[in-house]
C-alpha cells in the first residue's frame, strides 16, 4: 500500500505524474490556472507469483493508476524454460538500467513500455545471452482531419537484444522493426511506412553500492516506445 503527496506550485496538465509534455506553454489558457495539491493512493501494488517445479513460473501484478482509480493490469506473462508469453516489460527495453525515482512517472526520454509479447531467450555463454520477440504492435498516428479509418499494424513489432553481463556490470544493445499502418474507409487512402530503432544501454558499479547508468535510443516511428512521448 502506498501514498503520494503531490504540490504543484505552477500550472501543469497531469496531476499524478510529472509529465513535461503535458506542462501548459507560457500565454495559453492553461497556464492560467494556478497550482495544486493532490493526495492519492494509485500507486499501491497487487502481484501474485506461481512456480512449479523449476522450469515453469506465472505472474500477474497490477496496480489502481487506471482512470478514476480502477484496477490496471502491469503484468501477466508464463514461462516455461526459456519461452515467455504474455505481458511485461518490452524486449527492446532494459528495465535494469532505469534509475529509480522519487516521482512515478520516471526519467523521460527513456524506453519504457508494457505490452503483449512472445519472447525466446538463448544464453550464448556464461556472460551472454541473445533474446528475439514478436510483441503487440501499437501505431501512433496523427490523422489528418477529414480522414477516416484506424491505425493498425497487419504484423506484430520484431524485437531482438543481446546482452553482455559481468559481476557489477552489463551493457545491452537491442533493435525493433516495426510496420505503421492507416487503414482508410470509404474515400480516405491506406498508408503504410516501415518504423525502426537501436538501443543501448548500461549499468556499471564502479564504486560500493554505487550505480552509473545510461541508455542511448535512435530510430523513426518508435514514440510508442519511449517515455512521455
């Protein structure tokens, strides 16, 4: 069970996390509006965990940050050896180089994502290990006004990453491709384009407990990956 005790002291547009694209810009009506104070308990956390004998596991976690405070699926996903299926955190995500906050929407910029997959990962060696998923497709698409139809993807995202860890440290570099898709109706047209993205990431100890770490993203049409956008 948790709580969080929020003071705005300037105008912002989410009054649960700090999103800096939801800031109002200097002179529009939003600004306007002053400051404020919010209390909530969204964040308190559910999660349930199944093992049998050593090569099967099942988990399902979820939370209240749903609108109006409802129930929010985190994860739901199986494993049976090296085969995963369900969701959690994208392949094409490196959830242990992402520092922690004190607010919970996180460092913006980053890539930070749940979805459905089917993910298969191969240990190469000791130090090695090569992970090749197929996950949810989700386009985000702008449609002009006017347009009808939807944005859907005719095949999932296609996510690969290697990672390379040692005693107090690992670096991991990953790519997605991805298909971005409108599907007109009656007079509208269909388009489509090829999205893309490389990520690196790492996370070294080089003193004590202490941590440094860092991620590196680069690509065209993968805002559906990265954080705040």
């Amino acid at each position: 069970a948790k709580v969080d005790f929020i003071q705005d002291f300037d105008a912002i547009g989410n009054a649960y996390d700090f999103q800096t694209n939801s800031i109002p810009v200097a002179g529009s009506t939003a600004a306007d509006l002053s400051g404020r104070t919010t209390i909530h308990a969204r964040e308190t956390r559910i999660n349930l965990e199944l093992r049998a004998a050593k090569r099967f596991r099942a988990f399902v976690e979820g939370d209240f940050y749903g609108d109006g405070n409802s129930f929010r699926l985190r994860h739901a996903y199986g494993e049976f050896g090296r085969l995963l299926g369900g969701q959690t955190w994208s392949t094409f995500q490196d959830i242990s180089a992402r520092p922690l906050t004190i607010d919970f929407e996180g460092p913006d910029g980053e890539i930070f994502v749940r979805q459905a997959l089917l993910r298969f990962t191969q240990p190469l060696s000791k130090a090695v290990k090569w992970a090749i998923a197929v996950e949810n497709p989700t386009p985000n698409i702008a449609v002009p006004s006017g347009e009808a139809g939807a944005a859907q993807s005719e095949a999932p995202d296609f996510v690969t990453t290697l990672r390379l860890s040692g005693a107090k440290s690992h670096v991991q570099v990953g790519g997605v491709l991805r298909q971005l898709r409108f599907d007109g109706q009656g007079g509208s047209p269909d388009a489509s384009t090829t999205g893309w993205g490389a990520h690196l990431s790492f996370n070294v100890r080089p003193f004590g407990k202490d941590e440094l770490m860092g991620q590196v993203v680069y690509g065209e049409g993968i805002a559906r990956y990265v954080e705040a956008l």
